[in-house]
C-alpha cells in the first residue's frame, strides 16, 4: 500500500479530495492527515498573503484574530471531516494532529512512524512564505526524507 501524509491547514472539500486521490489511482493508497500547530504559522504573514492577493478583510480579520479562539476541538473537527471526506472517497485514512513549536518534527515522526512514500501538501498560497521559501513544502523537503509534493486547496468563491 502507498501511504500517503496529507499535511492540511483547512478542511478538506470534495474538489480536494478528487485533486489528492487521482493522483495514486492504480495502486492502493492510505492517508495520514495532519494538521500542523498554529503557533509555527505566523498570523502577519498570512495577513500579508491576504494583501497580496487583494483579501483586505480577511488581512485585517487575521490581524485582529486571538489565536486562543482556535481549540483542540476545532482542530479534532477539521481533521475528522477530512478524514470523513477522504474515507467517503473510498480510501483509507486516519488523522493526527502536530501541534507544538515545531510541526515539522512532527511531521517527520508520522513519516517514520506509517513508513510513508509520500508527503502532499495541501495549502492555500501563501505568496510571502513561499518566496522566502519558508512554507510547509519547501520546509519539509528539507526534513522528512521523502517526496513532497505541494498542491493548492480548493477555494469557495466568495459571495458578493
């Protein structure tokens, strides 16, 4: 079985699903969902992509944000409707979360741990970190010893 650490900064939709499990369509696939800390991710920056890509609201909203508002429980509830989602799809997986200092450690513990082939990351664009190389995929290459493959999350249109 090719096993698959799916890294997700948000819940996976149906269009997200399709982009990582057709990929591996001819041989039998597991997922290890993670969801990383938020303490290593830093709320100015992603403010700044939000500038970048002309989202003044969420800029602000970012900036105003108290991280305490974000639990375990919602944590636990992002990764169980993922999980969901990909298991509706028909493959196996299971969720883990990396919270602490330092998610990549983590990341690499799930590595070793389910003996991955593969490391995906499923993220929106965050323009400034991924110039600076100091996203998710361009750190992880760096750590986990296997294959990383950086994908972009599906996003809903945003009413107007």
């Amino acid at each position: 079985m090719y096993t698959i650490v799916l890294l997700i900064e948000k819940v996976m939709d149906e269009a997200d699903v399709r982009l990582v499990t057709g990929l591996h369509e001819d041989e039998p696939t597991s997922f290890v969902v993670v969801l990383p800390g938020k303490a290593d991710h830093h709320r100015l920056v992603r403010a700044l992509d939000d500038v970048a890509l002309g989202h003044l609201e969420e800029a602000a909203e970012e900036v105003e944000h108290d991280p305490g508002e974000e639990g375990d429980e919602t944590t636990r509830r992002t990764l169980d409707l993922s999980v969901a989602e990909l298991r509706a799809a028909g493959v196996k997986a299971v969720g883990e979360t990396a919270p602490g200092e330092n998610p990549l450690d983590i990341l690499t513990d799930v590595v070793d741990r389910h003996s991955a082939d593969e490391v995906i990351v499923l993220t929106d664009p965050h323009f400034i970190e991924e110039f600076f190389h100091r996203d998710w995929a361009s750190r992880a290459r760096h750590k986990v010893g296997v294959p990383v493959l950086k994908l972009f999350a599906h996003s809903t249109p945003e009413a107007k």
